[in-house]
C-alpha cells in the first residue's frame, strides 16, 4: 500500500487519541487507530477508526486523502463524488458515521477540511445554524472541483477564532456539506465537554 497521506491519516489518529484520552499503547481493538496496510488486506475498511469515545452516538470511520493539484484559479483538490459514497457505504458495515478528510498539501492555511452528508451534519454535528456560504456543484464527471481560493475566501469571513461557515456540495445523488477541520475539532471538543452533564431547562 502506498504511503500517500500517512502523514494526515497519523494526524488524525493522533487527535483522536488526545479528544478520547487514550494511550498509544493500548491494545489496538480498544483504541483510536489507523487501518493498516495489513488491515486494508484483511478488509477492514476507512483509513482510521474511532474506538470507544462514549460521548459519540456512534464512532467514526475516516477516509483520509491529500492532494497537489493546480486548477485555473490556483491550488485545488478534485473529489469524485464515488470516494464520499464508498467511505459511507463501509462506514455503514460498521455502523459508523462516515468522516472525509482532505489536505491541501503543502498549503499554509485552511490546509484540511472536512466533508459528510446532509444527515450527519444535521443530527451529529449540528451545522445547519446558517445559511450555506457558498455551492459547489457536481460536474459531469461526477467530480467537485473544491478550488483552495474559495476556501479561503469563505472561512475567512469570520470575526471568530473558530470558523464556523460551510460550504454546499450539491451531488449527483445526494448533497454534501464541507466545514473547516477546526470547525469539525471544535464540535467534537464541544461535545466532549459537554458528556455526562445535565441539560438546562429554562422554565
């Protein structure tokens, strides 16, 4: 297997293991770990794993993936809508939410961000406080052509720390939304927080 993006797929293995606090050290089947290529043979599917985060209603199966690419406005990253349908399809064999990374490699800034479905961002990381900042449509190869400018420009805007504006992919099936990975961080830090404690009731 190639070791395209085992820089990124370690990255995220090591946040997990930090938001869940686990050690590196613990049995492989108890923790937060990356699919090895051995694992990859095995048939175990995604890149990394969640394991035993109790404050997610399920775990997460990521599929990590970098590129370098220049399109006509500068840096871009081309995803086929097939890698956001496959990385759903096995999370579901493991009743897992499914989580795409990507990585603008070699970028300084907004360099990764995150894309899942429509379901997962309403009922698991509740993103649908605002409008869509902007649209990106699926072309006739079934590709979104994510450019890096644009990204820029929307999780820019912000007056905040943390961005919290999206991005809308419309699909050839189904639709997509596309956040910040610091955006993502902080949802899943907030619910961390927030684990064990009572909801307040305003009477």
């Amino acid at each position: 297997m190639s070791n395209r993006g085992y820089q990124l797929e370690s990255f995220i293995e090591r946040f997990l293991l930090d938001l869940a606090d686990q050690k590196r050290d613990t049995a492989m089947s108890l923790r937060c770990h990356r699919i090895t290529s051995s694992g990859a043979m095995r048939g175990d599917r995604g890149d990394v794993i969640s394991v035993n985060i109790p404050f997610f209603d399920k775990q997460l199966l990521f599929e990590c993936k970098r590129r370098k690419e220049r399109l006509k406005q500068g840096m871009g990253f081309t995803l086929p809508e097939s890698w956001l349908i496959k990385n759903e399809t096995e999370a579901k064999e493991y009743d897992c939410h499914a989580i795409f990374v990507g990585a603008f490699t070699a970028a300084q800034t907004n360099r990764m961000f995150v894309v899942v479905d429509d379901d997962i961002a309403t009922d698991f990381l509740h993103v649908f406080d605002s409008t869509p900042d902007l649209i990106i449509e699926v072309n006739k190869k079934k590709k979104f052509k994510i450019r890096k400018w644009n990204i820029d420009k929307v999780f820019s805007y912000l007056c905040a720390s943390i961005p919290t504006h999206w991005i809308r992919l419309n699909g050839d099936t189904k639709n997509w939304v596309l956040i910040s990975f610091d955006y993502f961080k902080s949802i899943l830090e907030c619910r961390k927080a927030t684990y064990g404690k009572p909801k307040q009731i305003n009477l």
